[in-house]
C-alpha cells in the first residue's frame, strides 16, 4: 500500500533536542495568538473572526506538519522530480491573469474559494527539496560545469525567478540567500558561487532602481525621520512603538500603534506590537528564542546520515531562521522595509502551515538519526 511505502512505522527515539524544538514553537505560536488577538481588536470589526481564521489554520499546520513529521524521507525521494514540477507550476499559474489573485499590486495568490493560498510558500517546499535531492546525488561531480553550476544554478534561478515575477522581492532574496548556503556547504565551486552571487545580487538592485516603489522604499529607510509623513511612515510608526513600550511595556490591549497608525500591525509589523505592549525583554525573548531554535539544531545536524537529510534540515532551519531575521531587522529599522511574516507570530495562514512543514521536516530527520556522530564527512 502507498501507505506503508511512504509512511513510516516508528521512529528510532525522540531526542530531548525534539522536545526543546516542540516546546519552543509552542511558546512562539501561542505569543502569536496572544498578540493577534490584541493587535486585531482596534483594527477590525470583529476581531474574534480574524482569531478564529488564524487557529484554523494553526489546526491545519500541525496535522500537515505532523504527517511530514512521519513521512520517510528516503522513499518519497522518487517523487521529488513531481514536487519540483507541481511547485514550478503553481508558481507560473499565479502569474496568469485571472488565475492569480492581486493584491496592492502583487499577484501572488490562488483562490481556493474558502481561503486563499500564496503559491511562494510552495515554491519554497519544492526548492528545498529539489536542491537537496539534487546536491545530494551528485554530490561527487559539483566540482563539474555542468553538474555544478549549470544545472544547481538553472533550478535556483527559475524559482527565484518566478516568484521574483509575482512580484515578491523579499521571498526570492530568501530563497535565493538559502539556496547559495546550501550550495556552499555542499562544496560548490566558489569559482561558480561567488560570480552568480555577485550577478545575482546586482540585477536584484537594478531591479530596485528601475522600481519606484521599492526604491523609495530604500531611500525612506536611509532617513527615516525625514520621510516619516510618507515612505518611512509605517517603519517610524513601528520605531515609536517600540520606544513607547520601553522595558516593561504598556500592557495588553493598551497598545495605541495598532489603532490604525501603524499599517500591518497584526501581520508584517506585529514585532513592534510586542515591543509596544510587552516591552524589551519580551522581545528579546523572541529574538532568544529563535536563536536557541538555529543552536539547538545546528548542534544536531552533525548526525546526519548522508547530504540529503543534511541539507533538508539546513535548509528547513535556515528558512525559518532568515525569514525571522529579515521580519525583525526590519521592524526595528535595521533593514528596508520589506513585507515578511514572522514565523509563527505573524497573521496568516499560508506561511504558518510552512512553518509547520519545515518543523516536521526537522523533527522527521532528527528523530531517526543515530546518537553517533559520523566520522569527518566521507559518508555524506
């Protein structure tokens, strides 16, 4: 049965590290609950409703997260070629006219009717699993032309490049930031990696420059006082919130950014909502929390049995954890504003079932490999 082929029946142990990474997520998620909750109140009608929308989709994260969590992944390595060609597919769809939804000028969205998927979240599935598979079967010729370069890099730029079409500028810098890791560590050239990175990194900023939205969106974040009236108001309203909420906060609901003077409260900048109404050390405890999240399972990957299920769990780790990093460098005016969810915090649905996804494929490797250490690295 395909059940008993793709489906596997228990798992070797359940490290303490497992543990750890459960009891993080749920600290993070149920924060985000909390805060949503709060931030939603004075932005909506019935803010119950939009609580209600999020915890389905929590529901529906954690039975897909789950079952990527007893899936095995060796076997289902023959249906990654599918995976990749359903991933690249949705993405070309989106793009269609009148097949993807737009929204403030991005077409990023399918509607499914009850709810509304962003196609990038399974572009990004797709390309850490093609990108594993990948690396890992050739991974005796990527000092090759064609091995290493020519094909890696073609898998990455039609992915990067889809969903740099949509357009969304933030998700393709991800991917593409994830992917050029994954290839270092695999041992790519840096005579291929360091060129295509430089080439890619200067059309990503002629691409700005020829887009007056987002380069004032870069000019705004260079000053953002002077600009605080228009392209640097939504980062100088989520500074302030900060300011106000200082060490201890204003409390709960006492919150006055997320009445309707800071836009996206409840979703890109729901960072400075927390800033606002818990204060500085619940803030840092967000930042620690994810740190201890990228320790933890750095620490374990040197368990891996082979590149595949290395790489997999890299790449899985690293979306959450520069995906977390770019959300909060932007709110706190560190980095341009760019629109980016954080993970397992922010409102909606799509990026919190990937969250969920990346988990399970987390707790799915390390809960099957050995407690020895492989020797060096000649069985990767």
């Amino acid at each position: 049965m395909l059940k008993d082929f793709f489906w596997r029946k228990s798992f070797t142990r359940f490290p303490a590290s497992g543990i750890i990474i459960i009891l993080i997520v749920t600290i993070l998620t149920l924060l985000g609950i909390i805060i949503l909750f709060s931030a939603s109140q004075a932005m909506h009608s019935n803010p119950v409703a939009l609580l209600k929308k999020q915890i389905l989709w929590l529901v529906l994260g954690i039975i897909i997260g789950f079952f990527v969590f007893r899936l095995d992944l060796e076997r289902i390595r023959s249906l990654i070629p599918i995976i990749t060609g359903a991933a690249l597919l949705l993405l070309a769809l989106v793009l269609i006219p009148g097949i993807g939804v737009k929204v403030n000028g991005a077409q990023r969205w399918l509607d499914l009717g009850l709810m509304r998927l962003q196609v990038s979240e399974i572009g990004k599935i797709g390309l850490l699993f093609c990108l594993a598979h990948y690396l890992a079967m050739h991974r005796r010729s990527l000092d090759a032309w064609k091995e290493g370069f020519m094909y890696p890099f073609s898998l990455l730029g039609i992915f990067v490049g889809l969903i740099f079409l949509e357009p969304d500028y933030g998700t393709a810098f991800l991917c593409g930031l994830v992917g050029g890791v994954l290839f270092f560590v695999s041992g790519i050239k840096l005579r291929y990696l360091l060129p295509s990175a430089g080439l890619a990194l200067l059309l990503f900023c002629i691409a700005i420059v020829l887009n007056p939205e987002r380069l004032s969106r870069i000019t705004s974040f260079l000053d953002v006082e002077s600009n605080r009236s228009d392209s640097g108001y939504q980062l100088w309203q989520g500074i302030i919130a900060f300011g106000v909420g200082g060490i201890e906060g204003v409390g709960l609901g006492s919150g006055q950014q997320q009445m309707s003077f800071l836009p996206e409260a409840h979703t890109d900048f729901i960072f400075s909502i927390i800033g606002e109404e818990l204060g500085l050390f619940f803030s840092m405890g967000v930042a620690l929390l994810f740190l201890a999240l990228l320790i933890l399972v750095l620490f374990q990957l040197k368990y891996a049995p082979n590149l595949y299920q290395y790489l997999l769990v890299l790449g899985s780790l690293l979306m959450i954890e520069f995906q977390a990093l770019i959300n909060m460098g932007v709110v706190t005016g560190c980095l341009p504003t760019k629109g980016m969810s954080l993970p397992f915090i922010s409102y909606g649905g799509s990026n919190l079932v990937l969250m969920f996804i990346l988990i399970g494929v987390i707790l799915n490797c390390l809960c099957h490999w050995s407690k020895v250490p492989l020797k060096e690295a000649r069985e990767l």
